[in-house]
C-alpha cells in the first residue's frame, strides 16, 4: 500500500496499514544506474509505501542523490524519501538542497545527522554556519512546512551513543521536533528492535519505527559492515550461515531463510511494516517476499 505524497507514513500506520519500502543508494556510473534502475523496475508492482535514496558518507553523493530521487517521483509511481545530512553543508545549502527536491517534486526527507568521510566511528565536527544534530536538521525542515520527515534509529545504540537510554533520548528528541516515522539501521535479533520500541513508548513518544532489514548474503562482508555500524550479528545466526561456507547457493538461500524468519519475528510481534536494504537488486528482497508470501 503506497501513500500519496502529501500524506504520510504515520497516517498509513494509524488508520491499521502496513508498510513495505526499500532503500536504494546512489550508483557510481552507468552500468551502476541501468542496474539501479532494474532494481525499481522489478520491485515498483509490489507498491512500495515508499523507496528511499541514500547520501553519501561526507555529503559525497549529494547531486546524484537529488537526481535519482527527483527522477523516481517524475518517472514511477512510487513516493521516494530523500536522504539530507548535516555532514558537510552550511543552513544556506541545506535550505537550496530542500529547494531543489521541492522543485523535483519530492515532499519527504530522511532527516539525518550523517556520517563524517572517515566513517560513522569517526570524530564530529560540525560544519561551520551548519547543524550539529539531527533534531535541528529535522526542526529546519519542519518550519517549511511542505516537507514530511523521517529520521534513523537503531536498534544495538548509534555507535558512538552513550547508552542505550541515551541513543533512546536522541531519538525521542528527534520525534518532538517533528519527526513522523522512523528506520533502523539494520540487525539481526528481533529482541533488539522490540527494546528499542519499549525503551521510546516508556518516554511517551508513539513514534512509528520501522524495521531495516538486510539480508547476509555474504558473512564477511556483512561482518564488516556491522563492526562499523555496531550491529552484532549473533552467533547463532554466524553458526547457521557458516554451515554453508564454500558453497555460495547454499550459504544465500540460509541467508534469505534468516532474514525472512527475522521478518515474520517482526511482523508477529507488532511491528508496523519492514524496510528492505536492497543494494540496488531486487532478487534477494523479491525472495524474502516469496518466502513471506507477499504477492504483487
């Protein structure tokens, strides 16, 4: 179930609908588009609540990002949610970056703080005449008033939180500066979400969160990528994949097995929908579907 643009996901989720969306990331050259491009064309029937396009480590991506994404809402039909971070950019740019999405048509934005260049591990330091957090980034584009907003969360704590209590604040603050929904990064135990969830409702704030899902398709790689981001991957589930080690098929189809469990976890227990991390291919998201028995 899609949303139109001037509604939002928040709406969706009250009146008892459920969301499906998937995350694309800007492509490095042609051959990186035309695959992109296949990924929305193999993924657009299943009407997506909405597809975003991510932004750089740096603010390195920003132009391409505009681009594909003014390109989604001119040439599909699906409702794209721009990536916008504070990384690297004054207010004045923020607000010319706001502009030129207004003017490509699109009405939401991710809201994000973003990471440095050397990566989400890596020093603050805020641009100068910029923001230093989220909730200002999110409280700038709310007073245009023609923007919905969406911000981060995560499950297993921002990797340079505090605590979990306090990553829950940041998020809890993110929302009271009008935030209407929010995406985890990914993980892997459904345990870990549902505290999340727990942890924001005991602060008095209702603020949908939806489930980023990313499937293991490769154990390294998706090793590496958790040590950066703080995602643990369970033994249990390391136990599971590596059964498969030196056989590829094997070892894939485990891990679409894996994450479509994680989904029905999620879905069971309340969860307002699922945001799939698609790596701009659309077979390993089309094959969690299958195993969830979502149709087009």
């Amino acid at each position: 179930m899609s949303i139109e643009h001037g509604r939002s996901l928040a709406d969706l989720i009250a009146e008892g609908g459920r969301s499906f969306s998937f995350e694309f990331f800007p492509p490095k050259d042609e051959a990186g588009e035309e695959q992109l491009w296949r990924a929305i064309s193999d993924l657009e029937p299943y009407r997506p609540t909405f597809v975003s396009v991510t932004y750089g480590a740096g603010g390195a991506t920003r132009g391409t990002t505009v681009r594909i994404t003014g390109r989604i809402a001119r040439e599909t039909s699906m409702l794209p949610v721009a990536h916008l971070t504070c990384v690297g950019h004054t207010e004045a740019e923020i607000e010319h970056i706001l502009d030129t999405y207004s003017a490509a048509g699109v009405t939401h934005v991710m809201a994000l703080r973003g990471d440095p260049s050397e990566g989400p591990r890596a020093p603050w330091t805020p641009t100068e005449g910029g923001l230093t957090y989220a909730s200002e980034l999110v409280e700038l584009v709310r007073r245009r008033g023609d923007f919905r907003v969406a911000v981060a969360a995560f499950p297993e704590g921002h990797p340079t939180a505090e605590s979990l209590d306090h990553d829950a604040d940041v998020l809890v603050a993110k929302a009271r500066a009008g935030a209407e929904f929010a995406v985890t990064q990914m993980f892997f135990r459904a345990s870990d979400y549902f505290a999340l969830v727990e942890r924001v409702r005991a602060r008095g704030v209702d603020l949908p969160i939806l489930p980023g899902i990313m499937p293991i398709l490769n154990l390294n790689a998706i090793r590496r990528q958790g040590e950066l981001i703080g995602a643990d991957v369970p033994a249990e589930v390391v136990e599971r994949i590596s059964a498969y080690d030196g056989d590829p098929v094997a070892l894939r189809a485990e891990g679409i097995k894996v994450a479509a469990e994680l989904c029905e976890d999620l879905l069971a227990g309340g969860a307002p929908g699922l945001h799939f991390y698609t790596l701009n291919r659309s077979k390993a998201t089309l094959e969690i579907f299958e195993a969830l028995n979502v149709g087009v």
